[in-house]
C-alpha cells in the first residue's frame, strides 16, 4: 500500500486470522470486493469490484467485516451537515428614495437571493439577484431588546422611481446536500420588510398612512421576549424591544387589505413609519390627511405631539383602527428600539422621579392624565373586546347607526337604528368608545374622559375588557361595559375614528356601505382622488 492508503489496525492474532486477511486481499486482485458475510456459513459473497475503486474503499469494508478486535469504523462515508437556515432584516424601519438601504442577514449557506415585492393592490417584484454571500452570525442574548448586531451583507441606494409603499424582502437560501449522502434539495426562506416614503412628500398625494410599526416589534418575540408574557420566553415580558431583529410584521392583517382596496379605487397613497411622525415630523405638513389602520397600540410623546399640532394647524387624521394609541412607549436610539413597562410602570426608571409625562403605561392611565380619547376622540378604557377575548362572543360585529343625516352616511342610505358591517365583523377584536350618556335618545359624550365636548357619535357597538386586564389600570371598574363608538370632532382640523381595528375586513369583503363611508371620508378630508 502506498502511504496515503495506510490505515493503522491491530496485527492479526492468529495465523488463520491472517490468512483469512490474505484471501481477501488475493480476491481484490482478481477484482473482486468482499461485502457480505453468510451468517449461516460464515463465508463472504463477493461482488465485482470496478477497477477504479481504491483500495482504501476495500481495506474500510474488510476490516469493518472483521469482529477480532479491530478499532469499529462508523459512518466515515456520512456527510456531516449544518442545518439550513435564513433570517434577516432591514436598517432602518423606514427609506427615502437615494438612501441607502441595508439587508442584514444571517445564513448558513454559502451564498443567498433576494426579492424586493411592494405590496399594494397589485404586488409589484421590484428586484431581485442571486448568488450575495452569505454568512452566519450568532445571536445576542440580548437580541430582543438590543439587536442582532449583525452585519450588513447588502446594501443598495433606493431607486428614485421606487412608489412611496411597503416592501417585503424573500430571502432565499438553497443546498443540494451532501457530497456523498443527503444530497436531496434542501430550501430555507424567510422574510423582512421596510417601507419607503416619498421623495417629496405631498407631490404625488395628499394622504400619508403612517403604519403601526410600532405594534409589529411590540408583539415580535424573536430573541425569546416581546412586550407581552403571552409569547415570551418562560412566560416572562420583556420591556424594550429592537426593531434590529428578524421582524414579525402585522400589515397583512389590517393595511394590506386598506390600501389594496385604495389603490384599486384610484387613492393614491404616501407612507411612513409609526416613527416617523417623532423623527421626521415637518414631512406631515406637506398632507392634508393622515390615516391609521388596524391595529395601532403603541405610541410615543413626540408622535402624539406631532399629530396634536398637525390637527391644530387643519390638518386631518382619521382613524380606521382600534385600541389606539393606547400604550406609551419611549423611542430609544433614533428609533431603533422602544421602551414601555406597561403595567409594570412602578418599575420604569423614571417612575421615582416621578415625571409621570413620560411613564411607560397606559396613556389613560390616572398618573400619566392624557387619554388617548383627547387625540382620537376615543379610548381604550370605555371600549374593550368584540367577538374577541371571551367578550360578546356572539355580538352582531356590526355598527348601530344613531345619526343617518351625517356627511359620513352621505349615499349609503342607512337610517336610525339600523346596523351594518356584521358580514365581515367589522367590529372586531379590540374596539375603543367613550363614556356617554342618552339625551332624546341619542348617545351624547360626557368629556369627562377626555374626549372632546363636540365629538359626534355616529354608530356604536357594545365592547367589553376582559376581567383579567384590570390590572393594567389600577382604578378601572372590571364590571364595565363599554362600546365600540364611530364618531367625529373638529379642532382646526378634522378627526375621524371607526373605533375597531377591523374596519378594513369589510373593504376586503367588498361591503358597500363600509366602502362608502371610506369614501365619504377620504374625499372629503384627503381630496385626492385621481
């Protein structure tokens, strides 16, 4: 043997031992290959052995056949291989046109795709490439609250003809196996997302969605922990989270559907992160409308402060969403995490210093004493849950009007009493309401919550807390029923809110009167439609 074939072994003990391994070798010289002993006789079938086989193959497969004692070989031929897997996400939440836009990703491939989709009432593949290395990289432990910290394996200026939207971000990553074994296709994907704004806002719209960003990375538990217990690590709830994460978006629950009935409809729209409204707030003055759909839990001081002025200067905001801007949250590194200890106020560490402004808890909390109700016109703690939590499980989710004549109901046709929307449970999930009271049979707000005095109360729909959610607010009655209140103030500007985070689910069904209020409000405050 030459030395590249020398595996060391025990000598053979015996002389028939020795001459059993001489055989063999004879038999591999008349091109033959031992692999199989008869049980019953003890001898060995030969199979034909390809002349070009090494002889390391045979020695490996004669000296496994033996039982005297040599050293066992296990799976030498096996390939050994590292799970396939892909995750990433963008910078920063949000992109100007001509910035420069970064994918941070971790993969154990050697190399990776990607595919850049907006996402609108069309879905538009707007790039695309293959072959980017790849490379993995370890998890903090602190990912959740602090970021992966990854590296930045691809980078590239925004297109200036890339449309204000949403972009979703496949990565793609593929293996043909082993070498020698496993060699079956392997695949792994994942996804992120990132949103550009316009180049020059206002040019091309009017209106500016601004998307609940800030709800997605509260309920996002990559890294083990969310703002919640429910989904955390150990049923433990985390106060800080990153937005430098693998992302676990919610835009197709609520604002996909909106703004693909919109854009189909002839709206066009601009977009902007949560965030936006603290960081960039002198785009706002460039709209005459700004929207919020679906589910937009988590704001912060500087946000509300931006959209308060807006409204004061005749600016217009209307909410198609519930359970509003109900917790406060800290932005934390230009936006890059967010702090909110929620019910757990006590322990935020401004809390002894008791600059109560800032405490990252309910906004209609008694300490902080600025309601949400003051922005939107209604909160949280007078709404509750539809069909949703246990609470009016089986609840019309429908709206019943109370005042037909309203600019709102113009074309729809409705009357006093009547109800609509319940095909599609446009009341759903978690709703906001007010406190108020019957005068000639009309529900009237009583302020006393911090809802305006001029609020108009449209249409309602019975909402409730869940009893365990009393711990959230230290004073709040856990007996209280509350409502789903539509309605409508004016304070330089004009607000609107649907008071559910479900009204979009009746555009996606198609409802007309649901579509026609939408209507109602967006020409009448936005005034751009095409």
């Amino acid at each position: 043997m030459s030395q590249t074939d020398h595996i060391p072994v025990k000598r053979a003990s015996t002389a028939a031992e020795t001459n059993r391994l001489r055989g063999h070798h004879m038999q591999r010289r008349a091109g033959y290959q031992l692999t199989n002993r008869t049980p019953q006789t003890g001898r060995v079938r030969p199979t034909l052995l390809g002349h070009a086989s090494n002889r390391r193959s045979w020695l490996v497969a004669a000296l496994a056949s033996s039982s005297a004692g040599l050293v066992p070989l296990k799976s030498l031929w096996a390939d050994t291989l590292t799970a396939l897997t892909i995750e990433g996400y963008a910078g920063k939440v949000s992109y100007r046109p001509e910035e420069e836009l970064s994918l941070h990703v971790s993969t154990t491939a050697p190399n990776f795709s990607i595919q850049i989709t907006r996402l609108g009432a069309k879905s538009e593949l707007v790039f695309e490439q293959a072959g980017i290395a790849g490379q993995a990289s370890p998890i903090p432990e602190n990912a959740s609250s602090h970021g992966c910290a990854w590296p930045a394996l691809w980078k590239m200026a925004i297109p200036t003809d890339w449309a204000s939207g949403y972009y979703h971000v496949r990565l793609f990553a593929q293996s043909g196996g082993g070498k020698y074994t496993y060699r079956g296709a392997r695949t792994a994907e994942s996804s992120c997302f990132f949103i550009v704004r316009a180049a020059e806002p206002g040019k091309k719209s009017r209106i500016l969605i601004q998307l609940s960003t800030n709800t997605y990375n509260a309920y996002n538990n990559w890294g083990g922990f969310s703002l919640y217990a429910y989904n955390g690590l150990a049923g433990v709830q985390g106060n800080r989270v990153s937005f430098h994460r693998p992302p676990a978006s919610q835009f197709n629950n609520w604002e996909h559907p909106f703004v693909a009935w919109a854009e189909a409809n002839g709206y066009t729209l601009d977009y902007a992160a949560n965030n936006d409204l603290e960081l960039h707030p002198e785009e706002l003055k460039a709209y005459d409308l700004v929207l919020s759909v679906g589910h937009d839990e988590y704001w912060s001081a500087a946000m509300r402060d931006s959209l308060e002025a807006f409204i004061g200067d005749g600016g217009n905001v209307a909410f198609f969403s519930g359970n509003t801007c109900c917790w406060q949250v800290r932005n934390e590194e230009q936006g890059i995490a967010q702090t909110s200890w929620k019910q757990n106020y006590v322990m935020d560490p401004i809390y002894p210093s008791k600059q109560y402004a800032l405490l990252s808890t309910l906004w209609s909390h008694h300490l902080v004493g600025r309601p949400e109700n003051q922005l939107t016109g209604v909160g949280f703690l007078w709404g509750g849950y539809h069909r949703s939590h246990d609470q009016f499980m089986d609840g019309s989710g429908a709206y019943e009007v109370h005042r037909p004549e309203h600019w709102l109901f113009e074309g729809t046709e409705l009357i006093q009493g009547e109800q609509f929307g319940g095909k599609d449970t446009i009341v759903g999930y978690e709703c906001d309401g007010c406190e108020y009271e019957l005068q000639d049979g009309l529900p009237v707000p009583t302020g006393s919550d911090g809802t305006p005095r001029d609020f108009t109360i449209l249409a309602t729909c019975p909402a409730r807390w869940h009893p365990g959610d009393s711990q959230f607010y230290d004073r709040f009655p856990s007996d209280r029923v509350g409502a789903s209140v539509l309605g409508t103030y004016t304070r330089g500007g004009t607000v609107v809110t649907v008071g559910a985070t479900d009204w979009a689910h009746g555009l996606q069904g198609k409802d007309p009167t649901v579509e026609r209020i939408t209507k109602n409000i967006l020409d009448r405050l936005g005034s751009d439609k095409e």
